[in-house]
C-alpha cells in the first residue's frame, strides 16, 4: 500500500481522513498532515463526519460544515469556532 499525504486524498471530509488515518494510509512525517488527522479525530468524536477539510497550518485546521460555514479547529485543546468570530 502507498502511503499518502491528506492532499492526495479523494476524500477529504472528515471521514475520509480519519478513516485514511485508521487504515495507515497516511504518511507521518508532515507537520500539517499531523495536525489535519489530530483535529479530524476532534470531529469524529464529536460526530462531525461530512465537514470538508479546507486548510491547515502548523497549529490550526479549516473545515466547511454542510451548511457552508466554515470552522476553525485547533487539534491541540478541541475548541472549534466559527471563522470570523
């Protein structure tokens, strides 16, 4: 099996990364991609499985809820708020 990075993904809601992640699809050596499958965990458990990741940085993710919102999640602590509040 190749392993992948989160952008060679077809699926990137939030299901489709953790689901990656379980099946050790997913490379382990990028920061970003570390912290997108840490703050897709944070979704999962809070039953979130459809939002669409957007972007991520070192310490923060973006995602897109079904109703076209957007969310900013931080792996690190599990607060998830809105962008822009």
């Amino acid at each position: 099996m190749t392993v992948k990075r989160i952008d060679d993904l077809e699926d990137h809601t939030v299901q489709g990364i953790w689901e990656a992640h379980l099946n050790g699809e997913l490379a382990k050596v990028d920061v970003v991609d570390q912290v997108t499958v840490r703050a897709a965990g944070v979704l999962a458990k809070k039953g979130y499985w459809m939002w669409l990741f957007q972007a991520a940085t070192e310490e923060l993710t973006s995602w897109q809820d079904l109703h076209g919102y957007y969310w900013v999640v931080d792996p690190n602590n599990g607060y998830i708020w809105e962008w822009g509040t």
